[in-house]
C-alpha cells in the first residue's frame, strides 16, 4: 500500500495532471495521493501559491483585489478546459476566495486561508479529472482526514491525536483517495498552514496515519544528489540514504524533500521513494532506516543553506559563570528569535540564526542592547551574510582525517572558514563561511570526496 505525493511542478498544468494520472492508473498499490497547488509552468512563471499570497497582501493593504482574483481564476480556468471537467468548480473556487476576503479579519488567519486554496482546488478538480476516466476517486478535505493541528499560523503542528482518524482512511471504499497538503484544521475551526513546502508533511502525516508501506514524493528529479546540479554538472547520484543524513541535507537547503517531513516517517520507519513524473519508470534515491555503507564513500552529500546572522560575544572566565548561557538564550525566547547552532569555548560564545527573523522589526539591535546589558560581555561581534556548509555521511564516523581532507580542500579555495560545528555522532559537520564562498566550498568538497 503506497501513499504518493505529488510536487508543484508535478501538477503545473493539465499536461502534467494527465501524467499524474497514467502514473496512478498504472500503480493500484497507490491507495491515497497527496497533491500540492500548481507549480510554475516555465522559469519566468509564478506558482498558484504566491499568487493567493498576493491577493491577500492587496486585501490587507487595502488595494483592489479584482486583478488577482481573475488572475488565479484563469489558472485553475485552463487546467479545468483542458482536462474537459465540469466548469462549476470554477464558480465554487471564486464564492470560497470571495467569502474569505469577506470574513476573515486576521490578517494571518487570512493568508493561511487564501493560501491553502492552491492546494484544495487543485485536490477537487484532479478528484473530478479521475473520475471522468473511470477511476474511482474521491475528494478528502485535511478535516476530514483527521488532519488537527496546532492553531499557530504558518507554522502548524500536527495533534498526535490526529492519526487514529487518519487511519480510518483506509476503510474508504473509493479506489483512491485525492488529499489536499499544506495546511490542517485547528481545533476552533482555523484553517491553519505548516511551514512552505508543507505538501511533503501532509504526505509523510497520511503515509504514517494510514500506515503505508511506502511513501513516493514525486518531483521533477529522479534522484537525489550529493551536491547541488546546478553547482555540478554531473553530481554523484544518490541510491540510497537514511533518514539521519536526509534530515540533515534538507535542513541545510537540499530542496527537494521537507526536512519536517522525514520525522513522521522515521517514527514508523516508513521508507521514501524519490520518483520523477516525467520519468516513473526510474527507481529513484531510497530514504531508508539503515543502509550498506561504502568505504571508500565516506562523504554522502554537501549542502550549503543561505541567510544567516551569528552573535559572537568575549568574556573572560565565561565558563565559570553558571547560567551564562541560559540567560543569552532566554533573551532569544523574549524576542521570539530561535537559533540553530551554538558553537563555543571557554571564553568566547556564539549563536547563529537565520536572518529572515530580524527582517520585518529592529529586534537584532535590542537583543545586542539586552545581552550588552545584562551579561556585560568584554566585546560582541554581530556577522550578516554568513550561509552554513553541511558536510554529511554516515561513513565518517571514527574515520581519521575527514576534518583535515575538508579543511584543505576549502583552504585551496582559500575559503575563510568563521565557524565549526560537529556532533558526537560524527555523520555530521557544519562548516559557517561567508556567503560568496557558497559555491566554490561545494565545487571544492565535490572533487576531493568524489
């Protein structure tokens, strides 16, 4: 029993809603798919999602909204024509858009509204296109399916409690089910959205539910790569790859699969099948509990994640100081900032965080005022710019000179390494340097491991 979910640039137009169905014609064992909203269409395009985005922002700032509406109308317009379906949806969708615009006074509660639509419209009409071809099929909306989440816009957290409905899904009688992503239903009714890219979530949150064999995340690439392809022009191509060291490259800005997404499925130990809609027939990389390891492939794979913000601060004997560090961090809390490393030593300290956090408010200036403040430090550095290198593979652990081949191969490049960081568990580096040396450390890393 398979749960597939398919990306936007699987469903961008009808051309390619035709191929998700041959794909699903073709695969009985896919009983439930989880769909996103339409992707773009070509390079200079805009995908559904950040054309509901706008028409809330010309909502909110008090501008005419007609534009945008008919806009996003004449998207779904042509993919409903082209796949011969009943118009009337497309009277559906417009009363929707129209009675959110109307009602909803929160701003959030609004653009997670408006944006979740890209997803369900899509769901209702490849529900319809289904069954014009004799596949039986039927339309599950996320409250249906038992989808409860936390009432926390943009940022949604499934309820636990979630997954005993969820696997009532299985006692449907239709052949397949068609599931909208992105976004749940909190328990006051909200329609609330998970992080961006949050398809991959609903799609590992149903697979887990319902208890599936295997979850295939259907996307324009047939592999995963151990660097970025547009970085290499013939990157290594990944066959297989655990759960840990997945989780560690999305997280660092590996596209192609939700870094959140990986844990409802590591908990069931659910494997993930990477597959292409353009090429089904390829077997793709296999995200699996546990793999064979290469030898002489320490390394699996190199990312490097844009945008990021450290806070260096000196004090003398800081390590003496209990509660040092609980008191930085709980200046973060007060200010809703969250970090994402902590590097230190016994007289120096630093937090990096991403930069998006400081974008809409002076926060980064106070919270340098707090810490100056109540910690008194000797001096504090603040560094903008800055992107983190993941180096990631189980096959370094307790392999001698990882480090030294890494730190060469950047030092060749003459890339100024700020920052180190790694785990205890040693299948995991990071490596903080400015942003311009992004790709230079990745073509570097690239020749010396492969």
């Amino acid at each position: 029993m398979k749960v597939a979910k398919f990306g936007g640039s699987s469903l961008s137009n009808a051309t390619q809603i035709k191929k998700v169905a041959s794909i699903v014609q073709n695969d009985k064992d896919i009983k439930t798919i989880v769909v996103s909203a339409p992707g773009k269409r070509c390079d200079d395009d805009v995908k559904v999602t950040d054309m509901l985005i706008a028409l809330c922002t010309n909502k909110i700032a008090g501008l005419d909204t007609e534009e945008a509406l008919t806009e996003i109308l004449m998207r779904y317009k042509s993919i409903v024509e082209e796949l011969s379906i009943d118009s009337s949806l497309l009277d559906n969708f417009e009363s929707i858009l129209r009675d959110y615009l109307n009602t909803i006074e929160d701003n959030d509660y609004l653009l997670d509204a408006l944006k979740s639509r890209g997803e369900d419209f899509n769901a209702q009409l490849i529900s319809a296109y289904f069954n014009s071809l004799g596949i039986s099929a039927k339309y599950v909306s996320p409250e249906e399916a038992g989808i409860r989440v936390t009432n926390t816009p943009a940022n949604a957290r499934l309820l636990p409690s979630s997954y005993n409905e969820i696997n009532k899904l299985k006692d449907y009688p239709e052949d397949v089910l068609v599931i909208p992503g992105f976004y749940g239903i909190a328990d006051n009714g909200n329609i609330v959205t998970f992080a961006r890219g949050g398809s991959d979530i609903t799609g590992a949150i149903i697979a887990r539910g319902i208890r599936a064999d295997i979850y295939e995340n259907y996307t324009d690439a047939s592999h995963i790569y151990a660097a970025h392809p547009g970085i290499i022009e013939e990157p290594y191509k990944i066959e297989e790859i655990t759960y840990r060291e997945m989780r560690e490259l999305a997280y660092a800005g590996f596209g192609i699969f939700h870094d959140e997404a990986l844990e409802p499925l590591y908990q069931e130990k659910i494997p993930v099948m990477i597959r292409n809609t353009n090429e089904p027939h390829i077997e793709g990389t296999k995200i699996v509990p546990e793999r064979k390891l290469n030898p002489d492939i320490p390394v699996i794979g190199f990312s490097c994640d844009e945008g990021f913000t450290s806070i260096s601060l000196h004090k003398y004997l800081l390590n003496k100081e209990i509660g040092f560090t609980r008191r930085i961090l709980q200046i973060l809390e007060d200010y809703q900032i969250s970090y994402e490393h902590m590097p230190s030593g016994i007289d120096d300290i630093s937090i990096i965080m991403r930069s998006n956090q400081f974008e809409n408010n002076n926060s980064l200036d106070k919270i340098i005022e707090e810490i100056d403040l109540q910690l008194e430090p000797e001096w504090i550095e603040v560094e903008e710019d800055l992107s983190l290198l993941f180096i990631v593979g189980l096959g370094m652990a307790r392999q001698v000179g990882i480090v030294s081949r890494v730190t060469a191969a950047l030092a060749e490049e003459k890339v100024n390494i700020r920052m180190m960081n790694q785990g205890s568990t040693e299948y995991s580096m990071m490596f903080a340097i400015q942003t311009n040396d992004h790709e230079p450390s990745i073509r570097a890393l690239f020749k010396e491991f492969f």
